[in-house]
C-alpha cells in the first residue's frame, strides 16, 4: 500500500470514530409522530431522542405526502472540501426537498427540485444554523469527506 493510501484508510477510520453519534437508522416523520418518546439508535448504540413538538412543527410545513417519506433526524455532513461553512445532506430527494422548503429556498414541485440543480444541495452555516434553532433535536451533523 502507498502513503496516500495508507492516509484513506486511516482518516476514514477517524472519521468513522468521530461520527459514531450519527444514527444506525431513520425514522419517517409520521413513524416518530406515533411514538410517545420519538427516538433512534446510533451507530455507538446510544439513543438520539427528539422532541415530539419539533416533529409537529416541522410535519406542519411538509405536504402530506412527504409525512411518509421524510425520515429523521435530518444528517448534515460538514464538508470543508466544499468551503468554509459548507454541508451537504445525507438523504434523498425528498428530505432535500423538505429542508429547502422549510428554508424558504425552493418553490417548485418536488419532482423539479434534481432538475434543477446540477449537483446535490449544499447548505451554509446560516441555514444550517436556522433548521438548528428551529429543529435542533433533528439534526445532526456529522462529518463527511470529498465524494
């Protein structure tokens, strides 16, 4: 193995170490509005618990359809690769959809949102720190590399 290979593998490793936090699996939005204490695993095994009001405040501004599709809690990679402040999403069209309309920033139809762009969605540190004051126990930020 060469140098340059052998650093992938281990900043992989520390990355994988440092997002330990990020959850095992998801939950939709209408899954988590049906439990008492709305909560996932993480890949550590601890339990990440939201607050049922911001599941409600946040189903309240998706359409309808998207109550089944919208999984949480939303994952944000910090991407420095990307500039200063840069995150993308990871999940699919739907929950990129979601945080755009929640953020004011995307008006179409769901079907255009890929359309109309040519790569994914990149969030900045005001808007992630928006959906953070607005949603903060459905975010979760972790740490993601170049793709």
């Amino acid at each position: 193995m060469d140098r340059d290979g052998f650093f992938d593998v281990m900043l992989q490793n520390e990355l994988r170490k440092l997002n330990t936090h990020l959850p095992k699996n998801r939950k939709t939005v209408r899954e988590l509005l049906a439990e008492d204490s709305p909560n996932v695993s993480t890949v550590s095994g601890e339990k990440v618990t939201m607050k049922k009001a911001e599941i409600e405040a946040l189903s309240a501004e998706l359409p309808e359809s998207l109550r089944d599709k919208v999984k949480l809690p939303i994952v944000l990679l910090r991407r420095r690769d990307l500039g200063a402040g840069a995150f993308t999403l990871l999940g699919d069209s739907s929950e990129e959809y979601a945080l755009s309309k929640v953020l004011g920033d995307y008006n179409g139809a769901q079907t255009d949102i890929r359309q109309a762009r040519e790569s994914p969605k990149v969030f900045y540190k005001p808007q992630v720190s928006e959906l953070m004051r607005r949603f903060h126990s459905l975010i979760v930020v972790g740490f993601g590399l170049s793709e």
